[in-house]
C-alpha cells in the first residue's frame, strides 16, 4: 500500500471524527475510567499518551492478553488495548506480534465473544493511530501492522462478538465510539439505557459525549 493511500485513509479517518478532532481520535485521545480488573503499565499524569518510559515493549503482546481474561470488565479491555497501541505505535514488530496475538486468540474460538471483541477493538484502535501518525509526521509511514488492519473492518468483529455474548451495555459503547452517524447514535442509546446512575460506564458516557 502506498504512502499517498496511507495518507489518504489518515485523513479520511480523522475527518469521520471531525467532531472530536481538537482533540483525536476516540479510541486513542480520551483515557477511559475503569473498576476491576488489572491494567498493563502506564505513566502518571493527565494526558492521554504518558506511557511508562521504563515499560520493555518487547513484552507488550504477552502482557496485554495475560490481563484480557474472562472475567475482566470491557471498560478495561478497553483501556489495555488504548494502552497497548499506543505502546505498538513505537515498533512495527511489535505492533504485528500483539495484533497476531490477539487475532489469533479470537480466531481459535467459537465461543468466546470477548475475544472476538479484543480483535475487533484493537483492530479499530490501530486504524485510528495510524491516523495520529499520518497527520503528526506526514513522512513517516504508518507502522506494519497498520497494512494488515486497514483490510478489515473490526466493527463486524465487535459486531460478531455482541451476538455471542448477552446484552452489554459496555460493549455498545465500545461500538458507538468506532461508528458514526445514526449507527454511533443507536449504538450510544443502547449504552445510556443499559448504564446504572453514577456507575462507571456512566461516567464514561459524560466523558465522551462529543
């Protein structure tokens, strides 16, 4: 794929979420509010992309799925694989290795959704880097992987994942937040009913409420 075609989708990506643009992509630019479940390695402070400068990236695919158990909370998923790709988005092996990985992982099942659920995720997630790259330094290329997930739309992998699993409220706004338009819209109300007052999904909700 060319570097004119990469740029190309960059742009078109960021301008889907024109209504966010001061401030990025959604997947990427807003950190989410978590309750349970164990998170990767990160930095302190209040912006969206304060890694631990320590953290060995070599680690990153067998980190992030140790903490994407059965059992762990969407919201966090959500928040590792924010995390994950912004550590991906400083080596292209890396990046292939934890996409792999986590592909693989829902590949292998025919029942559990939440993988399903990663793969789409982190495949949405990776679009929306690349974008953050392409317009940050037209000259660099967006990093491998990137190749890999502009060819798949991991949407119908969330999608997919949502069938497998009972109603969850979490994951439509999962879904609202790669979507535009009156799919984003159904997919938030969907979200809004099914959040308890005051509860974290509510309080992400409020945050992300462009």
């Amino acid at each position: 794929m060319t570097t004119f075609k990469l740029s190309v989708i960059a742009l078109a990506t960021i301008a889907l979420f024109a209504t966010a643009a001061f401030a990025g992509p959604p997947l990427i630019c807003f950190p989410f509010q978590t309750d349970g479940g164990k998170l990767i390695a990160w930095g302190s402070g209040a912006s969206w992309n304060t890694p631990d400068r320590s953290y060995d990236i070599r680690k990153l695919a067998a980190d992030t799925t140790a903490v994407l158990t059965a059992d762990s909370p969407v919201l966090t998923r959500m928040e590792n694989l924010r995390r994950a790709t912004i550590y991906a988005m400083r080596d292209p092996q890396v990046a292939q290795q934890l996409l792999k990985s986590v592909m693989d992982r829902a590949l292998a099942t025919t029942t559990d959704g939440r993988a399903w659920f990663d793969a789409g995720y982190l495949i949405e997630t990776y679009k929306q880097a690349a974008a953050i790259r392409e317009i940050s330094n037209p000259e660099l290329r967006a990093w491998a992987a990137v190749d890999e997930t502009l060819r798949v739309d991991g949407y119908n992998w969330v999608k997919k994942a949502m069938a497998m699993t009972a109603p969850d409220a979490e994951m439509e706004f999962a879904a609202s937040l790669m979507t535009q338009g009156t799919i984003s819209s159904s997919h938030r109300s969907k979200a809004l009913a099914g959040a308890s007052k005051g509860g974290v999904l509510a309080r992400n909700l409020a945050a992300h409420d462009f």
